[in-house]
C-alpha cells in the first residue's frame, strides 16, 4: 500500500543514495537488454530462421545474454544493494561515493565490450561464463575490486563494535570472487580436463560464492528491517555463512558425472553437495522463520512477496540441485534441458526475486519516493508465472531428452520430443521480459528527488532506514 508520508531516511546522505541508485538503474537497463537477447535465442530454438543475421546467431547471442544477465543485471543490482546496507549497517556514509562510481563505469565498460566482441564472434572458446577475452576481464575483477574496497571501508569505519550478520556474507562474497576469476583466467588451466575441472569450479562458484553471500546479506538486513523485528537466529545466520564457505567450493564436478574427470572428484562433489543442505536450509529456514506470525505484513507489503518468493526458490532449487548430483539422477537429467531449468530456477526464482525485493523494499527509503503498488503487483505475477512456466516447460524437456537418450534413440529424436516444450519455454520469457519492464518503470519512480526537502522531525518519519 502506498504511503503518502514517506520520505526519504534523514540519516541518509545524498552521495550515498545517488551512486546505490546509480548502481540499480544500470543494473536494470543491462537487465532488460540481456533479458530481451535471451528472447531471441529462444525463439531460435523452435524458429531457426527468426533474425538470420550472424552477429544474431544462437551461438553468439546465448553468451551475450548469459554474460549480461550475470555480471550486469544481478552483479550490479546486489553490489548497489551491498554498498547501501553496509552504509546502513555501520551507521556510517558510503567511504569514497566517488570510488564506487569509478566501479561502476569501469563495470559498463566492461559489458558494453563484451556485448560487442561476443556478437562479433571474438571469444575465449567453449568456456561458459568466461567467454571473454581477457583484457574485458581485466577492467571487470578490477571494478569488483574498487567496490569490494568501498564497501571493506565503509565496514571498517562502523560505529558499532559488532559486524553485522550481513557484512559477514556481503564482504565474503567480495572476497571470493576475485579469486574464483583470477584462477579461472590463469592459461596453465585451459586446456584438456585441467579446464573441464575449472569450468565446474568456476559457473558453480560464481552462484555459491559470489550471488548467494550478496543476495543472503541484502536478505539479513531488509526482511528484519520490513518486518520490524530481529532476525529469528543470529547463530543460524553464522553457521550458514560458514557452511557455505566449508562445502561449496568443491561441488562443481557434480556437473560431470560420468564424464572423464577423476572418479573421486565426482564423489566428492557429490558428497559435498549433500553437505550443501546445512547451509541452505539453515538460510531458508532462518529467514522464512523471520516471517513467523506476519502473514498481515505480508499481505500489506509490495516487497515481502518477492522475499517470500526468493527464499522458497533458494531452498528448492538449491535441494533440486543436491538431488540432481546423485548418480542415478545424472543419468537423466544432466547435460540436458532441465540443467537450464535449474539454472534458472536458482538465478531468476531465487536471486532475482531477491534483488527486486529488496529493491522495492529499501529504495523507497532512501530517496522518499514509492513505485505504483499495481505495477508492482502487476511486475510480481508476471515474473512469477514467467518463470514457472519457463522452468517447468524446459525440465519437462530435460526428463524427455534424457529418456530418449537413455532408451538408445537417436539424437534427433530427443530434439523432436523436446521442441514442444521450446514454444512454452518461449512464452514464459515473454512474460519475464515483459515484467522487467514494468519494474524499469517502477525504478524511475523511485528515482532521487532533485530538490532535497529538510529533514522532518523523527514522529513525521513512519519507517526509519
């Protein structure tokens, strides 16, 4: 419900709203250009001849989008969420606004250069999520690094002698991530199952280790905040942070069972993957605990549904994703569709209804000014039926390729009983893409007044940040 007194927190300072909305307004326009590629290579899948330009091509468009998508849209909006809770958390201004800036275009630089040379074809080879070519690596780990900086900073410069639950996670993430991209770019590593090994390590990690600790400390700070009560456990908090760091590093093998690596490397990637349920469902568990007896709240909230939302995809696709590493699963399901219906289920029904959340939950407070609750609505149930019925349609496509597949029917075949599922598949990026933009609509919303008001006293302010 829209609530005509809000303004914007008086602890607030300007600098710091203006780059975290920065922050969030790039994100979004990487967000919808990313989201609208990913369309076309889908609509390729069951129109082969839809755009035939070669710079449109599957193979070059499918890493455009799954780049933008990743290191644009969901990288940039929960760096500009972290940099504002670390601020909120250490009760202190965002150290530098103007070094997160420098970040921040270093970053656009950075795609903008790896949307042109992946659809120009210049590209590092069959090497999923780091297509590109090193020097656009380069300016990217080094924007990563000037932000996890600020936000290493601002934590340092806190008021409060604890570092909250949140910091925990947002820095951590901050941390791995630069070492998660330099051992992936290191050559001594990309050639024969060296490389298969570090690809496994690698799309794994930058989930686990890079969008799960920001998305999950943006989580610890906004639902106590919404909901105006502590988090259930702080202790559930800390054994997640710590679990996570002990078994997720080593599960990427479990995408290669069966494949030529090392048998006991798949074992353990498996039997770390089993691991992974302490910290997800002490995650789950202790944020959806948080809820407890505020099924009012939720209602009342245009925010608290995508949380709710985002934390049920996070226990269940990450438990769909322990369950697919077993053996007897991998028979039939990995190296088809329904891995691409994994992936989107964790990314998009996890990470993505996080982001938004939090989006529509915190930016109110910081620059006063609150999107149109019907489009929020509106942006809520398309991006949810969107993605149900895209990740339902391509894993009924998985189970019917790995079927085939196992039944000793030719390869074609497969492609024939699963290109139905390719049309809904279709459909439902239709409906996410046509969410998205709503929510861009919702963001310019919430855009920063250009004229601050004075600070009300503190009985006019109805939430404080």
């Amino acid at each position: 419900m829209r609530d005509p007194r809000l303004v914007a927190a008086p602890s607030t300072d300007a600098p710091t709203a203006s780059v975290t909305f920065e922050y969030l307004a790039w994100a979004t326009v990487w967000l919808l250009t990313g989201t609208t590629i990913g369309l076309i290579a889908s609509i390729k899948l069951h129109w082969p001849e839809f755009l035939p330009f070669a710079w449109l091509s599957f193979g070059r468009v499918r890493p455009a989008h799954t780049n933008l998508v990743l290191f644009g849209w969901s990288s940039l909006v929960l760096v500009g969420l972290s940099l504002y809770v670390v601020s909120r958390t250490s009760r202190v201004p965002l150290w530098n606004p103007r070094l997160a800036r420098i970040a921040l275009w270093l970053w656009n630089l950075a795609l903008l250069g790896g949307l042109v040379t992946l659809l120009a074809g210049v590209n590092r080879g069959p090497q999923e999520y780091r297509e590109w070519v090193w020097p656009l690596a380069v300016i990217l780990a080094t924007a990563v690094v000037i932000a996890g900086f600020v936000a290493y900073r601002t934590v340092a410069a806190r008021t409060l002698p604890e570092v909250y639950v949140s910091n925990w996670y947002i820095l951590g993430g901050f941390c791995y991530l630069p070492i998660l991209y330099v051992t992936s770019y290191l050559p001594f590593y990309q050639t024969g199952l060296g490389n298969t090994v570090v690809q496994g390590y690698y799309m794994h990690n930058a989930m686990g280790m890079w969008f799960t600790q920001l998305a999950l400390g943006v989580s610890y700070y906004a639902i106590p905040l919404l909901l105006g009560r502590p988090v259930y456990s702080y202790a559930l908090g800390v054994l997640g942070f710590w679990t996570n760091l002990l078994f997720y590093p080593l599960i990427g093998a479990h995408h290669f069972i069966f494949s030529p690596e090392a048998w006991w490397l798949q074992s353990t990637a498996i039997l770390f993957s089993v691991g992974m349920m302490v910290p997800v469902w002490a995650g789950t568990g202790n944020l959806l605990l948080t809820f407890k007896g505020s099924s009012g709240a939720v209602r009342r909230s245009y925010a608290l549904p995508f949380f709710v939302t985002g934390l049920i995809g996070y226990g269940l696709s990450s438990t769909q994703g322990t369950i697919e590493a077993f053996r007897s699963a991998n028979i039939y399901w990995h190296f088809t569709n329904f891995t691409v219906g994994h992936s989107h289920a964790t990314m998009y029904g996890f990470i993505a209804f996080i982001a938004w959340g939090a989006v529509y939950g915190l930016v109110p407070r910081l620059t006063g000014r609150e999107p149109n609750p019907l489009a929020v609505g509106v942006h809520f149930w398309l991006a949810l039926v969107g993605v149900l019925t895209y990740v339902i349609s391509i894993s009924v496509a998985g189970v019917l390729q790995g079927f085939a597949w196992v039944s000793g029917q030719s390869f074609i075949a497969s492609v024939i009983a699963a290109e139905p599922m390719w049309l809904w598949r279709t459909i439902g990026g239709l409906l996410m893409v046509g969410s998205h933009v709503v929510f861009a609509v919702n963001v310019w919303a919430m855009r920063p007044q250009r004229v601050v008001a004075p600070a009300p006293s503190p009985d006019v302010v109805r939430i404080p940040a």
